[in-house]
C-alpha cells in the first residue's frame, strides 16, 4: 500500500493535535499521580475528622458531590422541561426569541457569579444557611440554561409531521406532549440530565460558600446541613492542606472526581439515540 | 402560467341537496404573503372530490384550514351545518371528525396496533379498541397483512404498507370527513392500487377530499373535480364534464398542458 500526504491533511492534524494532546497529558498525570493513592479504602471509607488532609479517604465528600449533583438536576429539570415545552409549544413567537435569548444570556453568567447571588439569597435572605439544600438550589441555576437548551434541542429533533400527525387525530395539547413529544425525545431527555450532572460535578465555585465547609463534616444531617464535597476537597488541600500527605489525597481525589465525572459522561454516550449529538 | 386577470371571475361552487362541508369565502395569508383568495367551495355528504391543480395552488393549505391545524384564515367553513370555528369541544373534537392522510407516510415508532388505536379516545372506544382496530385494518385493505404481527413495530412494513396505516388510524377515529393530501404520490403502483380500491369504498360512506397531481387518478376516482390555481378556486363540476367540457379556459390550459406532459 502506498501511503500519501495531503497537506491540508497534515496541517489540519498539526492544528487539532494540541487539541487532544494537552486535555490527554493532563489526564494522564492525574490518573499517574492518583493512581497511587486510590485504592477500594480510599473510595469507601470517609476521612477522620481531625487532622485535615492526614487521613485519606474520600466516600462523603463522593456522597456529597453526587447528593448536589443529583439533587440539582432534580431541582432544575421540571423547570428546564417547563420552559422547553413552552418554547416548544409557543413556536416561533416573539416571545420565544426573547426566551431564548435570555436562556443564552444565563448561560453567559459566570459560576462564580451565581454563586454570590445564591449566598445572598438563599443562605442569607432566605436563611437556609450553608446547607445541602442552597447548593443545591444554586447548582441548580447554573444547570437551568445549559438543560433547558438540551431539551429544547431534544424536542425540536422530533419531525414536524409526528406532531401534525398527533394533532390531526385530535389529540389535546397535553396529550400531544405525553404521548408524542416525551415519548420520543425521552432518551435524549435522560442523555441531557446525565451530562446535567456531570456538568454539576465539575462546578466548584458555585457551591465553595453556599454548601460546603472546610471540615468537620462527614454526612449531612439533613438538607439543612452543610455538606463535603470532591470539588471543594481538593481545593482545600492544596490550599490548606498542612499535612505532608495532603497533596497525595488531593491527587487521589481529583483522580475519583475524574473517574465519576467520565462515568456519566459514558453513560450519557451509551443512552444517546443514534443520530443524535452530544 | 395561468395571468392573474384571468383568475379574477371565480366559478360559483355547485350546490348539493346534502352537504357535509361547505367552504364560503376563505382568505388566507401567511406573513402578509396571500395563500388561499376567497375561496368557496362545497362537498356532497359521500363520494369522492378530487382537489387538482398546479403546485403552489394552495391545495394542501386548504385541507390544514379544514381541520384547523392553520388557522390564520378567514370566512365560513361549515362542516355538516356547524361552523368548525364554533365546533363544540374545541379544535381537537373537531379533528376527530375529519381524518386527515399526509402524502408522507408519518407513523408513530410503536407497534402497529398502537399506531391504528393512537386517536381512539373515550370510554367505550377504547374498551372496543381492538375490534375498531381490526375495522379500520380491513377498510384501509391491510388487515390480511397485519393481522399476524400486530405487536410488530409499525416501523417494520413497506412505505405502502405504512401509509394504509396512517389511513387506518384515520379511519379509527370514524371522522365525518377524511382529507387525503395526494396519498399515493411515492407508492409503487400495487400500493397505489390498494389504497384506491379503499378510497372507492370508503367513499360510499364518507365524503372524500382527495388531492392529487395525478389527473387520471382524479378522473379514476372523482366523482367531482375542483380545479385551484395560484390560491383561487377556478372550477368545480362533476368529474365527466370537467375532464371532457372544461368550462374554463384556465381549466382547459392546465388539461391540455397535463396530457402534453404525459406525452
């Protein structure tokens, strides 16, 4: 076989392998530095509470991660289906374009941002304090654009001759959603609320001081209480962290947060419908 | 092309003893771009009304009037005396006396059961689903095909035979009225066949507003012709006359201007 070069080619891969390179090194010496560290223990025993960053050990603040995660996806996914159904529904007024352009402004918001916002008001005005429930609430915020578009986008993949087909048999708005639109967009649905948390696990900044505190946590009593979590973990050790060994855990726990992360985002990729984008 | 000038005197619709639906002075414009111009029209309570004319003529934007799914337009459509704007129930119970078949087989992706029973609704429809199913299999001339593999996905049968299943699920919701949206333009000829020798029979019982570009399908299975171009209603007669003492010289272009195409 005869192996030829197109330059175009050559010069399209010398432009995306940085592209691939960078994200794959990084990757690589987390899995290198951590992979040292972790071990069955290490997922799934909790860390003592004194002497922060001594003892290893990282299942509460996993436990913590995955309970905002999950619990802001709950939070924001009937709202992002709301708005999705209504845009959906109200096609091509003028509302909708002021919608979406709202929607994309959100998504412009910095996570830091909603951060503030949701320390004023949810643990100061609303007196929740630094609990479960306000990081929660505020991670919530920051998933709303991001799943609100995912699902507009799931709903608008449904061919326009289905819903004429549905209506010209009469079927009620409401029957119309059921029946039509949830139905065939729901794998994509569940593909959007998968990448959801996975987007929420990786969101520090939001949750650094309205659910999250230092130490002294392992589980959260109630969702009242404040919670531990990877994200904020890992910023404490390698920010306060005076033991020798706190750097190792921190290593250790980036490398879970990975693993967790991929996870969903794997799972995201096996339920998505072929055809269909990520 | 058909002038303007020359559409301007509109044939009056012929009136029937019995009407099921009568169309009087239908305007529509989609962003201010004129669709449908004064439309008037009437249909017998059986039989078959073919709706031919040129693309672009605003035949299917008329059938989306009929039953609502646009409703930017304005005038009088009366179905069986009843104003369908006033219909009791609202739009949808409107729907579900006026059948509606796209000229691309749309299917829903579930079974082909689900697909015929998808519009059933009510108590005592949906406790004879299966016997309503089986009815409406037969009059759309796919029950001996179907009727093995019901629970098999409606996705599984050949763009003929799904688009006798989109006739079936119309006819299970026993609608007053079906509209037909050239229903057999991409099927192959035994296809078509079949679905024809339904429409025949259906049309003993219902009125049938079948549009088609196929002018010896029309001439096949009308037992009247409307004749639309550019929006406007131009002719409308019994199906022998239009075909062979066309009243309109736009009528008379537009045949001639067919059978040299089909030449």
């Amino acid at each position: 076989m005869k192996w030829t070069i197109h330059p175009a080619k050559l010069l399209l891969t010398l432009v995306a392998l940085p592209a691939l390179l960078i994200p794959a090194l990084a990757l690589g010496y987390i899995v290198y530095q951590g992979g040292a560290v972790i071990s069955w223990q290490f997922i799934s025993t909790s860390a003592e509470l004194s002497g922060f960053g001594a003892s290893s050990g990282v299942f509460s603040q996993l436990a913590g991660s995955l309970l905002l995660a999950v619990g802001a996806c709950i939070v924001a996914t009937p709202v992002a289906l709301g708005t999705a159904l209504f845009y959906q529904l109200s096609n091509n007024s003028r509302l909708c374009h002021h919608l979406e352009l709202l929607i994309y402004l959100l998504q412009a918001v910095p996570p830091i941002v909603y951060g503030l916002f949701g320390l004023i008001l949810f643990v100061q005005i609303f007196s929740l304090g630094v609990s479960l429930i306000a990081g929660m609430l505020v991670l919530a915020m920051v998933l709303l654009p991001m799943l609100t578009l995912n699902n507009i986008t799931s709903l608008q993949r449904i061919a326009i001759e289905q819903t004429d087909a549905a209506r010209a048999l009469g079927l009620t708005e409401s029957a119309l959603v059921l029946r039509v639109w949830l139905r065939q967009s729901r794998r994509e649905l569940i593909t959007g609320q998968l990448l959801a948390i996975a987007r929420a696990l990786s969101e520090t900044a939001p949750i650094l001081f309205t659910a999250t505190v230092f130490s002294g946590v392992v589980w959260p009593d109630s969702l009242l209480s404040p919670v531990t979590t990877l994200q904020t973990h890992i910023f404490y050790l390698a920010q306060e962290g005076n033991h020798p060994q706190s750097i190792d855990v921190a290593w250790g726990s980036a490398l879970v947060l990975v693993i967790t992360i991929v996870l969903f985002s794997l799972l995201a990729r096996a339920l998505k419908p072929s055809g269909g984008n990520l | 092309m058909i002038s303007n000038s020359r559409l301007s005197n509109i044939t009056a619709p012929v009136q029937h003893p019995t009407t099921a639906l009568q169309i009087d002075q239908l305007k529509l414009s989609i962003q201010g771009q004129p669709i449908l111009h004064e439309i008037s029209l009437s249909l017998p309570t059986s039989g078959i009304t073919a709706l031919i004319g040129p693309s672009g003529a605003g035949k299917s934007s008329l059938l989306h009037c009929i039953n609502l799914l646009q409703q930017a337009w304005q005038g009088e459509i009366t179905l069986h005396q009843k104003s369908i704007r006033q219909w009791p129930g609202g739009d949808e119970k409107l729907r579900r006396h006026i059948g509606l078949v796209a000229q691309k087989p749309t299917v829903f992706p579930t079974t082909i059961y689900r697909n015929v029973v998808f519009g059933i609704d009510g108590f005592w429809q949906r406790r004879n689903a299966h016997a309503i199913a089986e009815q409406a299999l037969r009059q759309a001339a796919l029950w001996g095909e179907v009727k093995d593999r019901l629970h098999a996905p409606a996705a599984s049968l050949s763009l003929g035979q799904q688009q006798r299943l989109c006739l079936a699920r119309a006819l299970a919701i026993k609608p007053k009225l079906l509209l037909l949206d050239e229903p057999t333009a991409s099927l192959d000829p035994k296809s078509k066949q079949l679905i024809e020798q339904a429409l025949s029979q259906l049309a003993s019982h219902i009125p049938l507003l079948l549009v088609s570009h196929n002018l010896e399908q029309a001439q096949r299975l009308g037992e009247q012709v409307i004749f639309m171009c550019e929006g406007k209603v131009i002719e409308q007669a019994d199906c022998d006359t239009f075909f062979n003492h066309p009243q309109r010289v736009e009528s008379k272009e537009f045949l001639r201007w067919a059978v040299c195409e089909c030449d």
